[in-house]
C-alpha cells in the first residue's frame, strides 16, 4: 500500500510539473503576443501622425501628436521589458535543467564505465560457459543464464539512457542559446525604442516652451473647443430625449412616461438590450482600425495641465477614408445635421444607443435595422489639422456610459 501510495504521489508532482511548464509557456505567449500587437500599434500610429498633411501649424495639436508617439512607445518598451524578464527567468531555469543533465549524464557515464570494467574483470577469469556450466542443477544453470541476460539488457539500457540524456542535454543547450539571441533582440528594439523617445521628447520641450510664452493664448483655444463640445453634446442629448418620448407616445403609453428619459421597451427590445448587456467588453470598434486620442470623463488637459477637460465619449484618430460602423445591431433612431456640414448618427439597441458623430456621408437611413459592423458613413478629415477623428458616444437611455468599458480592448 505505501509502495502505491509513494508512486501515485511521484505521479501527482509529475503532472504539477506538466501544468507548471504549461502556464509558464502560456503567460510567454501572451507577453509576447501583447509586445507584437503594441509594435504594431506603435508602427501604426507613427505613420498616421506622420502623415497627417496640415495647412498650418497648431502647436497644440503637435503636441498632442507626440503625446501620443511616446505614449505609445513607452508601452511598447514596458511590454518588452515583462517579455525580457521572462525569457530571463526561463534562461535561469533552462539553466539549472541543464546542470543537473550534466551532473546526470556524468553520473550515468561512470556507472556505465564501472560496468564495463567489472563485465570486463569477470570475463577474464570466467567465461560465461563456464559460469553457466558450473552450476550445481539445471534450475541453477537457468536462473544464472536469466541473470546474465538480464545483465547485458541492462548494460543496453544504459548505454541508451547515456544517448538520450545526450540528445535531451543538446536540445536544451540550443534552446538556451535561442532565448539568450531572443532577449539580445527584445534589448536591441528596447534602446531603438528609447533613442526614438528621447528625440521625441527633446522636440516636445521646445513645442512646451512656445505653448508656455502664449498661455493664456492656447486657454482661450481650448475653452472655446470645450464650449462648442458643450453645445454639441446638448444637442445629441436632445435628440435622445426626443428619440425617447417619440418612441414612448408610439407604444401608447402614458402621458409622464412619453417625457420620461427612459425608453418603454417592447419584449423584443428587452431582448436586445440584453444581448447588448452580455456583450459588455467584446463590442466591436466603431472603426476598422484607430487610436483612442482622447478618453472619456474629467481629465487634465493632455498638454494645458492646468486646465480640465470633460469628455462625454472619446475621440478616435483613423486614417483618411476610414468608415464608421455599427459597434452592434440595431435601428437608426436619428440622423442629425451637426455645425461645420457634419453629421451624427444615433443607432438604438434596446434602451442603450450609440453614436457616431464627425461624419462627413452617412450610408444608412432613418429607420434601418443595422447589423453589427456595417458601415455607417465616412469620417470627416479636418482639411485644416489633416486629422479623421470619430467621436463616439454610448448611452443608457440618456445616461452617458464609459465607451471603454464596452469595447474590446479600448
């Protein structure tokens, strides 16, 4: 029972052995799945901020530009940085197992050389037919023929462990060398990355001063985006009440409930509502492919600190001729004129809505169902800063809602 109870136990931390290696394997993937994705991202945001084309030179904006660019490159570093130590912790382990092969193979080596010697010392002075003929009955003679059969199968074995701790001791010197030439390449990528900062940094201070000399200058600037954001974000909100009490009068339901801020919702739209729920965090982007440039809610001025700024949805930078599409499926619920020829378009799901403002063509109509990532219209790109930004919205009924906390990966 105890010799049951001993192997089953060897077995039980083989396989916590298994499942370690497994996780550690694991976590390296996603590291350096992260550090790819966030290269790419960096290589992505770079080109599109280099090749925005502006008529004029808005400090502001180039500052924020770079903001971004060392943003997205401080990430980049820190990715390579956790991928960096692992490879450094797997080195370290790969090393130990290559230590103890040595020390097993030698063990191995001398214990096969000791056999040898011995096999050697008995033949000399007995051969195996005397030693087989010497025996005293026929079940004696059969037990020693057994034994030395048993011997040479032995001695195989072992030579064959010696080859294949051998092979495995290889396998592992090579594995450790393509690490050790992995974490020299992540370092390498790591001082272009910092170079790349530096530089990036060095054109910021001196775009820093400038904004420092005219102060008061770029405050009036951003309180007067913030003003027309105001006024903006009043008219959607509007739009939504409207949307509400339209649809509430529609389903015939009482007079308080018709100017209410909450849709009275069908049992078809409950169920949609909820699938839009369950969905929270894996929602689409409401564009192929883009940078959050500015975040939701009150926060500093990205450049202006001493100034803050409130954001009832975030601001998406694309590239030129990029498309806004559905983050899920629903009915298009307005489609509204916005200052500047712009448009915005508010898609309902359930009691949630979202909207995509800063379109310069909408696809879709009043009343259509959508499906999740069908277009919805061209972005507008500034002619003046060069820039095709999204602003995209999310509302409960007529609360604002966090977009991040909805979208995959924002």
């Amino acid at each position: 029972m105890q010799f049951k109870l001993k192997y089953f136990f060897l077995f039980f931390v083989f396989l916590l052995g298994l499942s370690g290696n497994a996780q550690k394997k694991s976590k390296r993937q996603v590291l350096e799945a992260r550090r790819v994705q966030l290269q790419k991202d960096q290589v992505y945001i770079n080109a599109l901020l280099s090749n925005t084309k502006r008529k004029e030179i808005n400090v502001l904006s180039e500052l924020k530009d770079l903001d971004h660019k060392i943003g997205s490159r401080e990430k980049l570093i820190k990715a390579i940085e956790n991928e960096s130590k692992e490879i450094s912790n797997e080195i370290y382990l790969n090393q130990l197992e290559i230590n103890q092969n040595k020390r097993d193979l030698e063990s191995l080596k001398k214990d096969y050389a000791d056999m040898v010697f011995k096999s050697y010392k008995s033949k000399s002075q007995n051969s195996r037919l005397m030693f087989l003929l010497s025996s005293e009955n026929f079940f004696q003679g059969y037990k020693r023929f057994q034994y030395m059969k048993q011997y040479t199968a032995f001695r195989k074995k072992q030579g064959e462990d010696i080859h294949v701790k051998t092979n495995q001791l290889q396998v592992l010197t090579d594995s450790l060398k393509i690490k050790k030439n992995q974490k020299n390449e992540l370092l390498s990528v790591k001082k272009v990355e910092q170079s790349a900062i530096e530089k990036e940094k060095k054109s910021q201070e001196s775009l820093l001063s400038q904004v420092k000399a005219k102060e008061n200058k770029y405050k009036r600037q951003i309180k007067q985006f913030q003003r027309d954001e105001s006024r903006l974000n009043a008219q959607i909100d509007k739009l939504i009440r409207d949307a509400i009490a339209a649809s509430n009068k529609k389903r015939g339901t009482t007079k308080s409930a018709t100017s209410s801020s909450t849709f009275a919702l069908t049992a078809e739209a409950k169920k949609l509502a909820s699938n839009f729920t369950a969905n929270r965090g894996k929602l689409p982007w409401p564009v192929e492919r883009g940078y959050v440039s500015t975040y939701y809610g009150k926060q500093p001025h990205p450049i202006v600190k001493s100034l803050t700024i409130q954001s009832n949805g975030v601001r998406i930078t694309t590239s030129k001729g990029s498309v806004a599409r559905a983050v899920f499926e629903g009915t298009v619920i307005a489609i509204q004129m916005m200052p500047g020829n712009k448009k915005a378009v508010l898609v309902q799901h359930g009691n949630y809505i979202s909207v995509y403002n800063n379109l310069e063509n909408v696809i879709v109509s009043n009343g259509e169902k959508v499906k999740a990532k069908q277009k919805i219209g061209s972005i507008y790109t500034d002619k003046i800063t060069g820039k095709t930004i999204l602003n995209f919205m999310l509302k409960n009924n007529a609360k604002t809602e966090n977009p991040a906390s909805w979208i995959y990966k924002m």
